[in-house]
C-alpha cells in the first residue's frame, strides 16, 4: 500500500457522544480532499464528556484504522474537538499603549494577553482566545490593525474555557491509540468554517450543532464570534422518548428516529404504518408515523425554546439579519428547519460542509461538519504556522552555536 506525503495530510477527530468519526483529508493547492472517513459508534460518551477510558478508546481505534484503510495512509496527530456542559465563555478587553507609534505583531499578543488577564476557575483551561475587533486611538471595529499609526491599542476577545479534567481524558484516550493531539477545539467553531458563509457571519448567525448529546451554539455578528453556549440536550433525549412512548429498545427507537422521523405531523401525508419492535420476547407492533411525529415534536420544541432563551439571554438575538443555521447529526429531520423557524421567528436553513471536495457522503452530510470544521480550522492553523518564519529555531540554534564557538575560543 502506497503512503501518502504526511505533510499534506490534515486529520480531523469528531468524538461525539453517539459515534466517532475520523476524516482524513489532502491539501492540494490550498484545497481540501477528503481521502477517507472512518466512523464507529461512540460508546464511551455522555453529553461531550469521556465517561469510559477503554470504551471511548476502543472507538477511537476502530474509527482511525477504518481511516486509515480507506485513504492509504499511516495517522500520527489529529486535530480534535471538545464540548460538553464544562465549556465556559466570557468577552473580555484589553487595553496596551503602541510602543514605536505605529502597532507591530508584538503589540497585538500584548494587548490580547492584557485582554486575558481575567479571573479563571482553577479547574478550567483556556481552549481558545478569538480577537473580535481592535482599536487604534478613537478608530474603532478594525480587523487587522498591523501597521497602522496610533498610540493606544485596545482589543476585544472572546474567550473559551474548558475543564481540565476533560481535555485531559479526552487526550488521554487518543494517546492509548498512538496519536498525538495537535489542536483541541470547540466543536461549534470547528462546524462554524464548514458551514457558514462569511456574509452570513457579517450579517449575524447562529449556529446551532445539535449532536447526539449536546447542542452546542455559537453566535457571530460583524464577522466575528460573540457569544458560544453549550445545551445539554440534543438527539439522545429524542430517542429516549420514542423508546419510552412505543415501548422499544432504544437501538430501535434510534433507527425508527433516522427512517422514519418528522418533526412536525402536519406534513405526513401518508397513513403508512411503522413496525415497532417490543421489548423482550413480545410481538411487534405496527403504528402510524404520524403517532411517531407527536412524539418527537415537543421534544424539539423544548430544545428550540431552551436554545432562543440562550440566544435572548446573549444580547444578539435582535442582530441575527443571517438568521439561524441548524446542522449535526440530529439535524437531518423531516420539517425540522419549519419547526425551529416557528420557534426563533427567523429565517432557518440546514447546514452542510462546503468548501471541501472528494468524498460526496461526507461533503454534503451535516452530520460531518464537526469532523470537516476540524479539518479546516487544522488546516488554517497549518497555513499560518507554514506563513511564520519557522527559521527561527534554526537562527536560535546557530547563535547558541556561535556563543558556544567563542567561548572555546576564549577559553582553550
């Protein structure tokens, strides 16, 4: 089997709460390829958080081998996403005077790491520090403010926290599978570069990833990220639901969900009638699919209601000209975009990964575009470490050698 370039490869890792999907993708030219998908279901999860080391590594495994087959290649690092109810987010600013008149790279890490001197619970981490804006002296909502002439900086943040406990466990799982983790990111960012369009992000969207276990929100409005939340219910509560009201075992329950769920019963036309499994050794029983559509309805609306409350309580939900855009696994529904419309009286549409080419079951599938996200986001990373002067370690290393030299010199 012929190995593919490993510098060209980027390795996204989607350890979701029901499955784990590993995509592997080419960069040609600036262009991502999907080469090969692996997925396995998740078994080691609950509600984004490591709840069994072995389970979860275990899925991890098979998800990378299957990759691994499918794109002809040998995984060493991944880029991976993190989420759960421990996800925290706070704005901040920070505020540096520019040191020779006119603001260089040096003046922005200052005035960003100003912008982080916030009070952090302990068993937090920061995952992320995402500029919104700058400020130059009284000139406001700049985006790339290198260069320009000025004695005051001044910077707004948003900042992401995550538990420390979790990040941990969550590489403590992909090291047990001989990876290492090159990036972890939140999940609603990693999906926000694969399906939102940046004039959807100037005009103010959110993004709504409803997984397996949890719906994770991120809102963005002048192009920039304002506000990310994390809703502990999401397609598990719907499944426990349908398990409870027909009486099924939840792995059915689950497939009568994907086969034949709507999420509003006005728009079943047909009076077919579904076959339920029982539970233990009981006959199956046949019942309506609109009788399935009343059972999975409050279930969303509840969650649409919890997710507007959000957005009400953020301070943006009056800024969203873009609307709302719905993607995930839980997603793909029948009437679930007329649904959320009613509920957010605003404009809906289902998300899917751009951007990407190649494999078309996981380019045009919203239940990837975490894992696409995180190929994009490592992919973005990629390009900005490449555009860096990376000779630097070199230029280190050739005056450590030089003092070295002179200090023989000198002494023998």
């Amino acid at each position: 089997m012929s190995k593919r370039p490993e510098q060209n490869l980027i390795v996204g890792l989607d350890i979701g709460t029901s499955k784990v999907a590993c995509i592997v993708a080419e960069s040609n030219d600036g262009e991502l390829e999907i080469i090969g998908l692996g997925s396995a279901p998740s078994k080691g999860m609950k509600k984004g958080m490591v709840v069994n080391i072995e389970s979860t590594t275990d899925s991890i495994r098979r998800a990378v081998e299957e990759a691994e087959l499918m794109a002809g290649c040998r995984i060493q690092s991944v880029h991976c996403g993190i989420s759960g109810a421990h996800v925290r987010s706070l704005n901040s600013h920070g505020i540096v005077a520019v040191r020779n008149k006119e603001v260089t790279e040096s003046d922005i890490e200052r005035v960003i790491d100003a912008a982080c001197a916030v009070a952090i619970p302990a068993d937090q981490k920061i995952l992320h520090v995402l500029p919104q804006e700058f400020a130059v002296d009284d000139n406001e909502g700049i985006q790339e403010p290198v260069g320009m002439s000025g004695v005051r900086l001044e910077a707004k943040v948003h900042i992401v926290t995550g538990a420390v406990t979790s990040a941990h466990n969550i590489q403590k799982c992909v090291a047990r599978c001989g990876l290492e983790v090159s990036k972890l990111s939140l999940e609603q960012l990693a999906s926000s570069y694969a399906v939102l369009t940046e004039d959807e992000k100037d005009l103010g969207v959110a993004l709504v990833d409803i997984g397996g276990g949890t719906s994770d929100i991120a809102v963005f409005v002048n192009g920039s990220i304002r506000h990310t939340a994390v809703i502990p219910i999401a397609g598990d509560q719907v499944t426990n639901d349908i398990a409870v009201a027909l009486r099924t075992p939840t792995q059915h329950a689950e497939q009568i969900k994907i086969r034949y769920g709507c999420a509003l019963p006005e728009l079943i036309t047909d009076d077919d009638a579904i076959e339920v499994p029982s539970v233990g050794e009981r006959p199956p029983r046949r019942l309506s699919r609109y009788t399935l559509a009343e059972v999975i309805k409050p279930r969303y609306e509840e969650l649409f209601m919890l997710i507007h409350k959000e957005l009400v309580r953020s301070g943006f939900e009056d800024l969203l000209a873009g609307g709302v855009v719905i993607t995930g696994g839980s997603s793909k529904m029948e009437g679930l975009t007329d649904l959320a419309e009613e509920v957010f009286h605003m404009s809906v549409r289902l998300g899917t990964p751009q951007k990407v080419q190649g494999l078309s079951d996981v380019v045009r599938n919203p239940i990837h575009a975490t894992g696409v996200g995180l190929l994009e986001f490592g992919h973005r990373t990629q390009s900005k470490s490449t555009g860096m002067s990376v000779p630097t370690q070199d230029n280190t290393f050739a005056q450590v050698w030089e003092r070295m030299k002179a200090w023989f010199q000198g002494n023998f």
